[in-house]
C-alpha cells in the first residue's frame, strides 16, 4: 500500500522504516503467544528506551529524544501493527503517565520518575477509570485527603493497563468531591509504597498481551511534593494528556487494521476457489478497494491531528474525529478480512481472529464513540 509521503520528511520515512524493521523482529515474534499466556514482555522497555523510541515527542530536555507529534504517531501506527495488546501498554506508559508527568510534573518527579520512565527503567500507569466512573469522570470517588506535608489515598481503580506491574502510576484522584470535574487531581504514586496493592489481574477478551488490573489504595499517604499540577486541576490537565491520547488510540487503531488489510490482499491473492484466486471475483475486489479507501482516510485524519498539534493549533476535534474514525474504520476492516479469511480466520493460531478480538478496545478506550461524537458536536457549536 502507498505511504502518504508527500508529507512526511526524509527523516520521518527513515523512522518508519527502522520501525517496522525493530517490530518484525522484536515484537511480531512475540504477539502470538503474549496474547495467548496473557503475558506483556516487559523486558522490551528498556530496549525501547535505548533505541529512544520511548523519548519520542518528549524534550530532550527531560531526557527525551525530542521530535513531533507526527513521530509519535508513525510510532504508534507500527508498534500496533506488531501487536495491538503489546502496543497498548507502551502507549499508557509514553501517551497518559509520561505525557502527564511532562506536562504538569514538577522538576523533581521530571528528574526521579520521567527521565528513567523514558529510558525504560520504571515503568508507568494511568489510574483513571473505576467501577462507576469512566465516561462520567465526575463519579471518581477515589479520595485524596490532606494530612500534613501528606495526601492519604483511599479509593479502588479498575480495568487499569499496566496496573500489575507499573513501578509508578498517575493517578486521578478527588481533593474536593463537592466540587465533583472541579475538583480533581493528579497524584505519582510508586507502586511500593504501603497502602497500594493489586487486588486482581484482569483477563480480557482482546489485546490479552497486556496486563491489566484492579488497584485499591488503603490509607495510602504520599508526600505532597507527588501532587502532579495544581490542586483541581485534575480533569483539565487530564483532557489535555487524553488528546493526546486520542491521537495515539487512532494511530493504534490503524496499526491494527493495516495488519488485518495486508494479510487480506496476500490471501486474496493466494486462495485459490473455482480455479482462480479469490481476489479475481469483483465482491471481494470491491470490498478490498473499500478497505483501502477507509484506511487511508483513516491515516490522514490522524496525521492531520497530529501537525496541527505540532504546529499550536487547536485539534481536540480533530483529535476526536480521528480516534472515532479510526477506531470505527478498524472494526470495519478487520470484521471484512475476517469474512474473506473464512474458517482459516476463524481458528485459534490465525491472527485475523486476535485482531478481531483485539480491534473493539479502540472503540472504547480513550472515551467511547459516542463520547467523541459528542466532544465533535460541542466543538462545531452544538
């Protein structure tokens, strides 16, 4: 399939080019049978930090490799097209705790968590979403309390990425709970310290080689310097991390559809029924000119959220549009390879059926269709 090139810089097309090269040989490897033991492969952080993949879009400044938004993009679009579930887990790592310890983390959490975060010696979580609160994040009713030079966390997080074995999370907690979006903030929180536990690992249907847990907090104190930004200021400071993240979730999404359009054209080409390729009937031809059509639609949406993050205009819609239309696009894609795969597809050991079970999660993380249907609707004045 033709890349997008007229756009991307010499530079940019070298990144994509050693990208794929590092993901055919250190994650593809890997994704079958991560996904089937439930297992994330953690030993590929500190690979990817020394290859500065895990720096990529952070300043060098705070031990990052620099470059764009747009490089962050291409980055996400190949590691997900290794694996979705091993993708996940570098993405809340890099796009939710790293991007928020960046963005509103003092100096002294930048210099003792982010710089060894970018390396890939400590590993990071965002603990955001509970039982009753995910679209809603006004129900979060995890509480931080001041004692002191102390905030005392007591609360319970659940269906946390990384949770099982993050050497730090970010956490949002409520400091006011009257003040319910008013009144939220992000606090570091190192998974040694006393009060923390993880009660469960979680077993999913998709992206199974990521961990994910539920996490409670018991009189948890933290020392008032691990408060990250200002006090309720929580859920503005998480919106602006989570565009970002919806950047990442679209590029995701099209790293997982690439995987499932590829390996469709190779079938088409190959299977062999009524003594031709089934790539030669016009159903399945004009199914695969639609898939392409989609993708790569889907491709410039997100490119184009992500320039226009570089260059300081505002993109939360088009952050939105393009993680709605990827996410969609995906499940769109996949379900199709899955129909032309037929029984082979359908199996335990094809791909096609990890990335039809993988491919949901983009539809529901980072918020729901709906919820940036609606985030698009208030951006047009609605």
């Amino acid at each position: 399939m033709a890349e997008p090139d007229f756009y991307l810089s010499d530079e940019q097309r070298e990144l994509q080019r050693a990208l794929r090269d590092f993901v055919s040989k250190e994650i593809a490897p890997l994704a079958a049978d991560c996904d089937a033991e439930e297992r994330y492969p953690v030993e590929l952080f500190p690979r990817l930090g020394e290859l500065g993949y895990l720096g990529l879009g952070f300043p060098e400044s705070v031990g990052g490799s620099g470059g764009s938004r747009l490089d962050y993009a291409i980055l996400c679009e190949e590691l997900a097209y290794g694996s979705g579930g091993i993708a996940l887990g570098i993405y809340v790592h890099m796009a939710l705790a790293c991007a928020a310890l960046d963005a509103f983390g003092s100096g002294e959490l930048k210099e003792a968590w982010l710089a060894p975060a970018l390396r890939g010696e400590r590993i990071g979580a965002w603990a955001f979403a509970e039982a009753g609160a995910g679209s809603d994040a006004g129900a979060i009713s995890t509480q931080a309390v001041a004692d002191g030079d102390c905030y005392v966390i007591n609360g319970t997080k659940l269906f946390i990425t990384n949770g099982p074995f993050a050497d730090f999370l970010v956490v949002v907690a409520s400091t006011a709970p009257e003040r319910r979006l008013k009144g939220l903030s992000l606090f570091l929180v190192e998974s040694d310290r006393p009060g923390f536990r993880v009660a469960a690992s979680l077993s999913k249907l998709g992206v199974r080689a990521s961990e994910m847990g539920e996490l409670v907090f018991e009189d948890c104190r933290v020392p008032a310097g691990n408060l990250v930004g200002s006090l309720h200021r929580g859920f503005l400071d998480s919106l602006s991390t989570l565009t970002l993240g919806r950047i990442a979730s679209a590029a995701f999404a099209i790293g997982v559809a690439r995987a499932a359009y590829e390996a469709t054209v190779a079938h088409a080409a190959t299977r062999i029924q009524f003594g031709q390729p089934i790539g030669s009937f016009q159903a399945v031809r004009f199914g695969i000119s639609d898939m392409a059509v989609q993708l790569e639609a889907a491709r410039l949406l997100c490119h184009r959220a992500a320039m226009a993050a570089d260059r300081g205009l505002p993109h939360s819609r088009e952050a939105s549009m393009a993680k709605l239309h990827a996410s969609e696009t995906c499940t769109r894609i996949v379900e199709r390879a899955l129909h032309y795969h037929g029984a082979a597809g359908f199996m335990s050991d094809s791909s096609i059926q990890r990335y039809y079970r993988d491919c949901k999660v983009f539809e529901l993380g980072e918020g729901s269709s709906e919820l940036q249907r609606n985030m698009i609707a208030g951006e047009l004045g609605l």
